[in-house]
C-alpha cells in the first residue's frame, strides 16, 4: 500500500501525525485526527485501526515517559488500572476483527464524531487538587471499572480515549488536569500497545506506514507533553477544543453532505 503513495501525501499524513502525537501528549484524542487520516487513504477499516495502533504507540510511549520522569504519573498507585486496561483493550481488539468492514466503515467516522463532541462539550471539573487521591476500599474498583471500560473502548475504536481517560479521572478522583493527563498518556499506552499486539497477530498492520508516521507522532508528543508540563491546564484546553471542534465539523461535512 505504501508504494501507492505519493510523496504529498506522505508529507500531509507526516504533518497531521505530528500535530496528533501533539495533542494526544497535551490532552488525549489525537486519534481522532489519525484514523480519519489513515481512512481517507482507502485503506480497509481493520488496517486504518491496526496501523494507527503502530502509530499511536510511539506518541503514547513518549508522552507517558515524560509525565512519569516528571513524577505526573505512580505506577504503583494506578496498577488495577493498569491490569483493566490490558484486559480491556485485548477483548475490544478481538471484538474487531469479528466485525464486518462494511460496518465499521459507517461506525468509525460516527464514533469519532460522537467522541469529539462529547469531549468539547463535557463539563470540565474545575479542581486545583495536585495529589493523589486517598487510598479507600473503593478506589480498585474504580480503577478496575475505568480501565476496563476505557480499554476495551480503545481496543474497539480508540479515537478520543485519551481526552476520556483525562476527563473521567479529573471527575473521578478530583485531581487536577495535568496530573490527570499524566494517568491518561500511561493507559493510553497500555491499550494501544496491547491492541497493537493483538492486531499484528491477526495482521491487521501496514509497518511502513505506521512507522513513518509513528516517528512523527513520536516527535509531536515529545514537544507537547514538555509544553503541557511547563505552561499547564491554561495551554492544555484552549489547543484540545480548538482541535476537536475543527475535526468534529469536518467529519460532519463528510459523512452527511
């Protein structure tokens, strides 16, 4: 399929691979710029979304290193998080490859639409809280309930779950964005790589493709996730809703007109 591509189209797809990877490290939902990015290429549903994996596992992988080296994010304190998520993602990525083409042709463009307007026009919890929340017997299953839901989510579809994870957390736990965002970029990490898995396992992955625009994913989230960090939520908002708004309307004018 690569060979099939010009260069301007490289170069467009190279550019819209950065300016996602830069979005998806300040506040999650650079998928939702990617896999329509990937579909307008003609590729089969199955390998936009597996290829997309590829892609978003550099920018993920980047950006959750960095909010961990900056101690935005505890391992320890998120790990049935984690083990949700993993469990998740594996059973939505499985639930894909059972689904026709032709229905996901038609769903993933609605889902990426729904996905943009509900991030834009959620409530944002406005909390100043810069700490963990307290330990509690609920805690777990709030852990475990999130990553499963959001994972396997991921593992369906996956553009906007990181906007999801930022905003559920921020309401779940009171924390505020950055720290919020830090969450988000590990799980996100962990569902896309362990989609990606799963989907090179069924063969659902253009390499070439995905590692082209994995290295510029790749650089987009390094300089987000550093921006995000040093300027914080006052960055963060104004750039993740001016994003969304503009690919919500282009998705509309798309699909219906």
């Amino acid at each position: 399929m690569l060979e099939l591509i010009d260069l301007s189209t490289l170069i467009i797809l190279g550019l819209t691979a950065f300016v996602a990877g830069f979005i998806d490290a300040v506040a999650g939902g650079g998928g939702m710029l990617t896999v329509p990015a990937l579909l307008s290429l003609g590729l089969p549903p199955h390998i936009a979304l597996g290829t997309n994996k590829l892609a978003a596992t550099f920018a993920s992988s980047t950006a959750a290193f960095t909010y961990y080296k900056k101690r935005l994010f505890s391992p320890r304190f998120w790990q049935h998080a984690f083990w949700g998520t993993l469990i998740g993602a594996t059973l939505g990525t499985l639930l894909v490859d059972v689904l026709s083409t032709e229905w996901l042709e038609k769903a993933i463009p609605l889902v990426v639409l729904i996905a943009a307007v509900y991030t834009v026009w959620h409530p944002q919890p406005k909390v100043d809280n810069h700490k963990l929340p307290k330990p509690c017997p609920k805690l777990p299953i709030k852990q475990w309930g999130q990553g499963l839901s959001l994972g396997f989510y991921d593992g369906v579809a996956g553009p906007g779950t990181g906007a999801f994870w930022t905003v559920s957390t921020m309401s779940m736990y009171r924390m505020n964005i950055l720290l919020s965002s830090g969450l988000a970029k590990a799980m996100n990490f962990t569902s896309n790589f362990t989609s990606l898995v799963a989907f090179a396992l069924l063969g659902h992955v253009n390499w070439a493709l995905g590692l082209t625009m994995g290295v510029c994913l790749m650089l987009g989230a390094f300089i987000g996730a550093h921006s995000a960090i040093r300027f914080g939520s006052r960055f963060i908002r104004p750039i993740f809703v001016t994003a969304v708004v503009v690919l919500a309307g282009k998705l509309a004018l798309d699909a219906w007109f």
